[in-house]
C-alpha cells in the first residue's frame, strides 16, 4: 500500500509510534523515525532494515524547531522525500515533575508517586507548558517542517494523533490530565484547519483518536487503579469502580490496531479522506 514511500514517525520507539514504523515498512515505506529514547529507537531501527527497508533513526527533541528543522533536511537528503508525516508523539506526565531519566540505561521512568490525576487547580504552570508542548506545539513544528516539502511534491499525507480524553475527558487517568485533554483537543482543530488549507496542494490532513491502548504503562496504571480509587477517595473525590471498564468490546486496543489505521490514512486507499478525525476507542466514546 505504501511502497517506495518515505514516512516520518515521531515517538516510533515506543507503543503506537512503534507499531506504526514497522507497520509502514511492512507495507513498503522506508521509515525515519523519531524519538527522545536512543536505545529503543535504535532497536526499531534495526527491525525496520529487518523487513527489507531503510531505516534513519533521530534522536531529537520536537519541542525545539532548530532541531525538527534540521531533522526534515536530513530525511530528505538521505531518503529523498518525505511522504507521510505520523506525528505519534505525546503523553501525559511527561515533563519533569514527573519524567526521569536512568543514567545507565537512558531510559526515562515514571516514578510510582505521582500516578494520580492532579486537580486542575494543583497543576503547575510548568507542566501545563510542558504537556502542550510535546502534545500540540510539537504536531504543528513537525507540520510545519514537511509542509513546504509536500508542497513541492503536490502530494503527502498526514496522520495526528488526538485521544479520546479530547472529547469526553478522563476521571481515572493520572498526571496532568487537563492540559493533556486540552492539547489533544488542540490537535483536532490543527488538523481540520491544515485539511483546508492544504487541500489544494495534494496534501491529506486526518487524525486518529485512540482510547486505552495496552502498554507497560497502562499495565501499572491498571495495577495501581483500585489503590488510585481508595487515594481519591481519601481527598473527597469519588470515581466510580466501572470507571475503567474499556469498552463495549470489553479489552483495550493493541498499538499495531491503531497502526493500521495510521496504514489506511496514509494509502491511496484514503484518498478522498481529509479533515477526519477517526475515533479508534472500541465504542467507549461514540458519536
């Protein structure tokens, strides 16, 4: 579906990002993928070349525009265009409050305290800054980076990623969840305004809404929700126990599901698809 096509994938080391690289290989993409976890991201590079395509790992920050900048010109120097944009990328507590790195092994760590939704009223202006600015800044300075390259071509497509706390918000979830929800409703809009204004020059804007997707994260958060539920409880706050129920199919997605979506939008499959916002959740948010 993709072949002799050049995806950009950014948080492709981990999860979703992860699926979607290798999933646009599989289908004949070489892949740049982009991602502030070295070890991890040089591993899916590795699997990438694995299933016959070319691979270029980038260890870069997307929040700095100097370095997405720079990255785009590197892509396209070494793998001659970029085609597809899936901007993956992004997350809740994922600033310093609550983000660490191990010295050994470079990976960063959620630390046990702190997996807790914080109030509105308690979240720093610091992690409000900082959860916008991997959520929302981030997607538009990667836009903004591959633009004038579709541009030239007369054709491209790409994919964001929104979350279905955008629409319906989340009671049970942990960290700084209103400027998460906020940036990913953020990114619905960016998305249509981008499906209009690039429409005429062959470009497809559509984004992909997940739900709750399987990850070691969400394992330990689903390992310490009754433990969550008892803390709330404590501070006033009452969440109901079928809070985390999923959804009607009763589990919650695997990354290489909404990779396939990403595979969809991106082909001439999608063709006449543009502006979409296209809720992958399983029915827990329906409209």
């Amino acid at each position: 579906m993709l072949q002799g096509k050049v995806a950009l994938v950014t948080g492709g080391a981990n999860g979703i990002g992860r699926a979607v690289a290798k999933a646009v290989a599989r289908e004949g993409a070489d892949v740049a993928i982009c991602d502030i976890d070295l070890p991890r991201l040089e591993s899916v590079a590795a699997e990438v070349e694995a299933l016959g395509r070319r691979a270029l790992p980038e260890n870069i920050d997307i929040t700095e525009w100097s370095q997405v900048e720079a990255m785009a010109g590197r892509v396209t120097e070494k793998l001659g265009r970029i085609d597809i944009l899936a901007a993956v990328a992004g997350g809740s507590g994922t600033t310093p409050t609550y983000l660490t790195r191990d010295e050994q092994t470079g990976q960063y760590v959620y630390p046990e305290e702190g997996m807790r939704q914080l109030w509105a009223e308690e979240i720093e202006e610091e992690d409000w800054d900082g959860t916008l600015d991997l959520n929302l800044k981030a997607v538009f300075l990667c836009c903004k980076a591959v633009i004038p390259r579709m541009k030239k071509q007369r054709s491209g497509a790409i994919v964001t990623f929104s979350s279905i706390g955008a629409s319906v918000g989340m009671p049970h979830s942990a960290f700084a969840y209103a400027a998460y929800a906020a940036a990913k409703a953020g990114v619905v809009g960016l998305t249509r305004h981008l499906a209009r204004e690039l429409g005429p020059f062959g470009i497809r804007v559509n984004c992909v809404s997940p739900g709750g997707v399987t990850s070691e994260r969400m394992e330990t958060r689903r390992h310490r929700f009754r433990e969550m539920l008892e803390e709330e409880k404590a501070r006033g706050r009452e969440v109901p126990p079928e809070a985390w129920l999923p959804n009607p199919l009763g589990r919650l997605s695997t990354p290489e599901e909404q990779a396939r979506v990403v595979v969809f939008l991106a082909s001439d499959v999608a063709s006449y698809i543009n502006g979409v916002t296209l809720d992958v959740n399983g029915g827990s948010y329906m409209k």
